[in-house]
C-alpha cells in the first residue's frame, strides 16, 4: 500500500444472517490508486464485502471509514455516492446503449448532453461506442459486460466494486476484455475492489490479493507475496498450490526450514514458512507443479534445488501440458510444457528437482482455524 489515507478500512467487520457469520471480524484497507482482489470459495463472504464496502448492508459488529470519514447514519446516504458497485449479472435497460452507459451520470444528476458525452468516451475505452446508437436486443455477453463496466467507469467513483467482471463470458470474449481492464485499472488510477473465483484474473487486475474463506479473511498482501507464501493449506489451494506433501518440520532457521516428508523420511529445506510454525510439528510443504523439474535418478545434485526419487504412477496429457505424478513416499504432481521430449513411463524410477525458492511450508490442516 502507498502511504495515504485509505479510501476504505474495515475494522473487525462482522455481518450475521441468522445463526451464521457471513464475515467474521474481517479487517482491511484499501489505499487511493490500489487494486485488492479478492478469491474465494462459494459462501466465502466475498459478496457480502463488497455490499458492506457499498454501504448497503448493515453490520452487526466493527466500523466501516470511507474516504477517511467514519460511517455514520447521518453521513451513510451522502458516502454511499462516492461508490459504484457493477454486479456480478450486468443489467441493462431496455433503452439504447448510449442511455444506458449514461444512466449513472443521469441519476447522479448530470445533465444529458454532458452525461452522454462522458459516457461515449467511455464506450470508446472500451471498445464499444460503435453500438452507441443501438439498442440492447441481440448484444453479446461481452459486449453487454463492456457496456455495463463503461456505465461504472463513467461515474468516476474514488470506490469502484467489481463482483465477478467476467462471469458467464466464454473464453475468447473473457481473454480480450481482460487485459483492456487491467489497462484501465491502471490508467484511472483511483481505488478497486474486487470479487473473483479465477486465479489468473485476480493476478492479471491486482495489487494485493486477499484469501476469504468461512467469512474470514485468512491473507492479503501483495500478489508475490501471496503467491508464494500462502498462509494456511486452504489458501494455499485456492492460490493455485498443486501438492501439499504432509511432513514434519525439524528445524526453523533464518532463510530456510528443513521439513522430513511423511512416512518416507526423505529431507526437503524448503525456502519459507508461514507464521507460527515451530520445530518438530506437523505441517504440509506446499509445491507447484509447474516448478518441479524431472531428472534422472543417478543425477548429481544441483545448488538451491532439492532431489527427491521416486516411482512414476501416472503420466496424463492435459491441456496446460502432461501431468506426470511420481510416488517419493506420497504422490507428487509434476506438470510439464508441451514439446517436452522421452516422457517417463508408469512404473519407471525417475529423480525430482524442486528449486529452493518455489518451497513453503504452511501449517498442517486442523492445526489452524481456516473456517
């Protein structure tokens, strides 16, 4: 985060519906000019974040600051305008394109003429104003989606909410809206938040990723730093960590943790650990597939990569490549390029490189509270 003042903070934020948490003491900020993203599970809490950073659901605990003044009822109404929240199903008039891009500004009480004009730039942004003058009847999912976050943009919120921006897109129409979103974010330069199950457009659009899952939200912080240092198993899961190998840890140490694999007994140092993670107990070492390297058996050891051994069970095509899953003790997923020449076969004896900097361990499950 920069050093100013968050336009929005959310203290201790507990929403009920019920006998059930939907957020349970969630708090966070989002600094001016940041975008946070946040994944999660169905029933997670993320939509209820984003209807409580709209100010349209009421808390049964904690504060919510939005542009630096506390939430009151006396000043909900008027901070309630200076945040645009697009949902997750975009909903458009039966009126013409352009009325509907200028519906928010006509609401706020800009004039036509004016509402229109800055509308129409927006459509340009983002690749539709040549449906200006048409209606709504027989639009494209992503062309509706680019309408409706032109709608948003054109409001110029300091808050903007984004609840899902690409669901019910295909793949082509999703693969070309998302970087001219991300191009955009950037460009206005004002705060996001937003909702997604997908990885890969959580990190193509943030800043900072949060993890929620039980209404809780268990990591946020810089996308990097997410990535490769996940809190707990289940945020490792939802960050795209492919092997959670149950070990033991021996020894924490500044720089390195060395963890014994279970039941094999086979050494791994692994590069970082999550907090509270002491010698001697029980935790997951978390790997990607995609940064394990196949070698062979007999092959000399290499400098900041660990060599395990093992038994090849399986070798799957896929279309990100062949899966190759090996037993060293417990089965590890090894996912391979296209074009990668003599792939093992099931039953053959094969080495693993697993490079220093792609390990973490996190805390066995059970052991934290990952509601």
């Amino acid at each position: 985060m920069n050093g100013t003042a968050p336009i929005l903070a959310l203290d201790r934020v507990t929403v009920r519906h019920r006998d059930r948490a939907l957020l349970d003491g969630v708090t966070m900020e989002a600094a001016t000019g940041e975008t946070v993203a946040l994944l999660g599970p169905n029933g997670a809490g993320k939509t209820t974040l984003l209807h409580v950073a709209a100010l349209l659901r009421r808390l049964d605990a904690g504060g919510v600051r939005l542009c630096g003044e506390p939430v009151t009822s006396r000043n909900e109404r008027r901070l309630r305008r200076a945040v645009v929240l697009a949902p997750q199903q975009p909903l458009l008039f039966t009126t013409g394109v352009l009325a509907n891009a200028a519906a928010g500004l006509r609401f706020a009480g800009v004039s036509r003429p004016e509402a229109e004009r800055r509308a129409l730039a927006w459509l340009e942004r983002f690749g539709v104003a040549h449906l200006a003058g048409h209606g709504v009847r027989g639009l494209s999912g992503g062309e509706t989606q680019r309408i409706a976050l032109a709608r948003a943009f054109a409001l110029e919120p300091p808050l903007l909410l984004l609840d899902e921006p690409f669901a019910g897109l295909d793949a082509p129409s999703r693969d070309a809206l998302l970087p001219l979103l991300a191009d955009l974010l950037r460009e206005r330069g004002a705060t996001t938040l937003l909702v997604t199950h997908d990885l890969d457009e959580a990190v193509a659009l943030a800043d900072r990723l949060g993890v929620m899952v039980g209404g809780r939200l268990v990591q946020l912080g810089p996308v990097a730093e997410a990535l490769t240092r996940p809190a707990t198993a289940q945020a490792a899961r939802l960050l795209g960590v492919d092997n959670l190998l149950p070990c033991r840890v021996r020894r924490v140490a500044a720089g390195a943790v060395d963890v014994t694999l279970e039941p094999a007994g086979a050494v791994v140092r692994a590069a970082s650990v999550a907090p509270g993670i002491a010698d001697g107990t029980p935790a997951l070492l978390a790997l990607r597939s995609g940064s394990i390297a196949l070698a062979a058996v007999d092959a000399p050891p290499v400098s900041g990569q660990n060599g395990l051994h093992g038994v090849v069970r399986s070798v799957v095509a896929t279309g990100s490549g062949p899966r190759v899953v090996v037993d060293v003790g417990q089965e590890v997923a090894v996912r391979l390029p296209w074009g990668t020449p003599c792939l093992p076969a099931p039953g053959e004896r094969i080495g693993l490189r697993v490079p220093l900097r792609a390990t973490h361990v996190v805390p066995a499950e059970g052991s934290v509270d990952e509601r």
